[in-house]
C-alpha cells in the first residue's frame, strides 16, 4: 500500500488566517483513491470529519 496526502483547499479560520486541512490515507494507486472521492462527489470523509478534495499527492518515504 502506498500513502496519499489529502489536501483541502485553503480558506480563511475565524481568526482570518489561512487554512488547509489534510490528511493521509492508504491505497494501491491514485486511480484507487480518485475513485473513492468520485464515488462520494469528491469530499474525504472520516470519524472526526469531512472536506472536499482539492489536491493529491502520494508520500514518498
């Protein structure tokens, strides 16, 4: 398994500075993880919570 990085798109806090919220996952290929967004209309969702992708990039160790 390979790792992705999930990238939302940047957005103002409360505190007006700029924010991306990004987490990693695990899956074969890119073709593995896009299809799972496009399945789910192109937000991760997860227990402690949810945003639209805007970028993926796989991690490399």
């Amino acid at each position: 398994m390979k790792k992705f990085e999930l990238y939302s798109a940047e957005f103002m806090n409360k505190c007006g500075k700029p924010k991306v919220v990004m987490n990693i996952i695990e899956a074969n290929n890119y073709a593995e993880v896009i299809q799972e967004l496009e399945s789910n209309a192109g937000w991760y969702t997860a227990d402690n919570g949810a945003f639209k992708v805007a970028y993926i990039e796989e991690v490399v160790e």
